[in-house]
C-alpha cells in the first residue's frame, strides 16, 4: 500500500500540479472522506445543516473555483464525486420528509 509508485500515496510535483491521475484518486479519498464525515454527524445534523452543506460541496465544483476543472474529465469526475456525495448523505441518513424538504 504505501511502497512503490503506484500506490495512493504517490508525491510528486504532478500530484501538486493537478496533472496527474492522482488528482483523481485525492478526488475519490475526499469523497469518501466526506460521506464518513456526515454519517459521523449523523442524520439530524444533516437535516439542520444542510443548506450550508450543499452550498459547500456545491462550491467544490462550480466555475468560480480556480482549481475545480482543469480538463473535460477532471470536471465530470469532480461532479459524479458530488452526485455521490448528495446521493449518500440525502439517501442514506435523511428520512423521506425530510429527503423531501431537501429537493426543494
């Protein structure tokens, strides 16, 4: 996991840079980090919360970010790494009141 080039933990300037793939890997590993994240705080946080939440990851991806897109791929990654982010933490910890409440 941790020897050799190939595995998550690759640094070099590249990594930096944005051109690597490993920018895609951090992508994924913060993803994930983010639905553990809100599970952690559980479902009626979410529920209080969650305008700033949205807001938030939405920022992760939008136009204005200078880092957000760099290429074509890099952006329809970075909005499937936010769909699963809302799929997760809308599907999974909000009751369907309050997943209503959400979509509007």
């Amino acid at each position: 996991f941790l020897r050799g080039s190939s595995g998550f933990l690759r640094a070099s300037g590249d990594m930096l840079k944005g051109t690597s793939s490993v920018s895609r890997d951090v992508r994924v590993g913060v993803t994930q980090a983010y639905v553990v994240f809100v599970s952690t705080l559980g479902g009626t946080w979410l529920e209080k919360n969650f305008a700033a939440f949205l807001s938030h990851v939405l920022s992760l991806v939008s136009q204005s970010h200078p880092k957000a897109t760099q290429t074509q791929t890099d952006a329809v990654c970075g909005r499937r790494c936010v769909s699963f982010i809302l799929r997760a933490a809308i599907g999974g910890l909000l009751g369907e009141k309050a997943q209503i409440a959400a979509a509007k």
